[in-house]
C-alpha cells in the first residue's frame, strides 16, 4: 500500500465534522440576520445591532474559509473564536430593550450563531473540548441575559450536549482512521512478505536446503556447514513468515513477531493465532528476558538442550514460558552466582519482572530442566 494513500487515510478523518460547522455558521448567521430584521424596530440601540451583525458576517467568511484548511483548526484559533462569539454576545444588553431581554422569545443578539465555536471545539479537542465550549457559552448567555430560567437552562445543557456529541464522534474518528491505516500497512506488510516468500523459496532457501541435505551425507566438517546452512534456512523461514511489527494509537505492539524470531532448529516458539498487544516498553523488556534465559541454554544446559517459548494471552495478563530439557539449575546456584558478581539472572530476568509489576516463578531441579514462567499484567488490570 503507497505510504501517500495511507497519509490521506488519517490526513484529518475530522474534517466531514469542520464541514458541518462550516454549514452551521452560515445557517445560524441567516438566522441571526432575520433575528435582526425582525426586532429592529425595538432595539435600542438599532446601529450597533447592524454593526455587531456586520461583524459577524465577515467573522462567519473567515472562519469558513479557516476552517477549510489546517491552518484555521488549531487551538489559538478556535479559541479565538469562542472569545469573539462570547464578546459579540455580551452586546446584546446594550442593544436590546430590557424588556427583549426579558421576553424569553427574543433571542440574544448572536442568536444560535453562538454555538458554533463549541461545536469547533468538540472537532478539534475531543468530548471534553466540546463540552466545556458549550459552558462557556451557556454561560455568557446567562450573564447576557441576566435571569436564569428554565428555558436558559435548557439551552445550555443543549450546548454542552452537542459540542460532547461533536467531541466523540470526531475522537471516534481519529481513532477509526488510525485502526483503517494499521490495517492498511498490515496488509501491505502480508503482501510484501508473501512476494519476499515466494522470491526466497524459490532461490536462497533451496540452496540453504541443498546444502544441508548433501553435507549431511558427505559427513565430516560438511556436516558442520549443514548444521549451519540448516539453522539459516529456520532462522530465514522464521522471518518471511513472523507477523508484521504494528502499533496502536496507544502505542502497544503485537508481542510475538519479536519472539518468533527466536526460533531455530533447537528453540520452539508457540505464540497464539492472533495479535497479543501490550506497550511497546513491556514488549522490548520481554523479548530481552526471553533472550537471556535462552542465552542460558546455550552457556549451561549443552550443545544438545533444547528450548520451547511459550506466549499465552489470558486477557487481563500475558503469561511467558521460557523451558529447556537441560540439567537444570542447582539448588544455591543462582544466589552464588550473584555473589560472584555474575547478574545475569538477578537483573535481566528478575530485575525486568520487577520493573514491569509482575511475577515470577522457577521450577527447577538437577535432572529436570529449567523452566521459568512471567505473568505481566495489562496496563489498567489489577495485579
């Protein structure tokens, strides 16, 4: 999948939401500007009524033509808006008659021309964003009018519902456009793994295979280059075939691409069908702890030991097996080791379960192999 496409993809998936205040403006300015026609007649101050209506006039082009581009859906200016629409609202006392202020249908100057900037809000910033913008509006419209009543209040749960509404469904969508991208990349990623599968088993991979099935028969330090060509040929297979590295909005990655790689002729890695997400953090210090207890293997348990790497997802928690068929640790190894200035297992293995608030545990005994078991728990998940 072209990197430009993917970039479109997730450019701005709030902008159908910029649209719609854009429309909004514009038919609550209408709306205003028949506000003003109509109620002319009894203003106070009729000039200001028209002068405040001018401004909102050119501030509603502006803002169409801000909001149709990056530049204008930026926090100073959004802001900027809400202090403009507020101050242009405040007017409404020196414009209308007491007695307009007091009749409940007459609306403020600004009218519903207001709710625009909460609406602005909700788009750019979230539910949050959105809500309070509708607070802040409500609340000048309070002070404009001066009386509190129930219709008052119905206006201003109004506000701060729709620039909430505003808020999710523009959250929703960022994080729709972010997931759609993932997927984008994950099956560019399968496609161009499957084509690299193809080129290399139909070339390097049956040459790696050649070589270790005729260097086994030839004997002899050819056998040595099979065993070799043998372990390259896994370690290759293990890598066209690992899943894709991907990551969250919220920055978590699948844990088992980096574990996969670890297989080889001697080391068996199990990790389930589907994606186990966990931050990335989480995710580097496991896979340096499995290799270390593998590291392990190779230094104490003999050239013929044999490894298995299992990964289980169990929701809240993700539980790491590392066993070999070794000779096991003896009883006071590990303490003595430590003594010696030797931290292997004290920092990388029981450092890093340390680090990431999970858990431990050892089973071992002289002929009965070393398995070591980590449960780390989700983040939010009680331990």
């Amino acid at each position: 999948m072209p990197a430009e496409r993917v970039t479109k993809v997730i450019d701005d998936p709030a902008t159908p939401l910029w649209r719609g205040a854009i429309a909004l403006r514009i038919v609550t300015f209408l709306f205003a500007a028949a506000n003003v026609i109509a109620n002319q007649a009894w203003y106070i101050r009729p000039w200001l009524a028209w002068t405040t209506l001018g401004v909102m006039a050119l501030w509603s082009v502006f803002t169409s033509r801000a909001y149709s581009t990056t530049w204008g859906r930026r926090w100073p200016f959004v802001l900027v808006d809400l202090a403009l629409t507020c101050g242009l609202m405040s007017l409404s006392p020196l414009i209308m008659s007491s007695h307009q202020l007091l009749t409940l249908n007459v609306p403020l100057i600004t009218t519903i021309w207001a709710c625009v900037p909460a609406v602005a809000l909700g788009a750019l910033g979230g539910a949050t964003a959105g809500f309070a913008g509708g607070l802040t509006v409500g609340l000048f419209t309070y002070l404009s009018k001066g009386v509190p009543s129930l219709d008052l209040l119905r206006d201003v749960v109004l506000l701060a519902g729709a620039g909430m509404v505003v808020g999710m469904a523009s959250a929703t969508a960022r994080r729709s456009a972010v997931l759609l991208a993932q997927a984008l990349r994950a099956e560019a990623a399968t496609a161009e793994r499957e084509r690299l599968a193809r080129s290399i088993h139909d070339s390097v991979l049956q040459v790696l295979a050649r070589v270790r099935k005729r260097g086994l028969e030839v004997g002899g330090e050819a056998a040595e280059l099979a065993k070799l060509a043998g372990e390259q040929e896994v370690a290759l297979r293990n890598l066209v075939a690992a899943a894709p590295t991907d990551s969250t909005v919220d920055g978590e990655i699948d844990l088992r691409p980096g574990l996969q790689l670890l297989a080889t002729p001697r080391i068996q890695v199990s990790t389930p069908a589907t994606q186990v997400m966990i931050t990335a953090a989480t995710a580097g210090e496991l896979h340096s702890l499995v290799r270390e207890a593998l590291s392990n293997v190779d230094k104490h348990a003999g050239d013929d030991a044999r490894a298995w790497v299992l990964l289980e997802d169990l929701g809240e928690e993700v539980v790491l097996s590392v066993r070999d068929d070794g000779p096991g640790i003896p009883d006071g190894r590990i303490a003595s080791a430590a003594a010696e200035g030797r931290m292997g297992i004290e920092k990388s293995i029981k450092g890093r379960v340390e680090s990431l608030g999970g858990t431990l545990e050892l089973q071992t005994g002289p002929g009965e192999g070393t398995e070591w078991e980590v449960r780390v728990f989700r983040k939010g998940a009680a331990g």
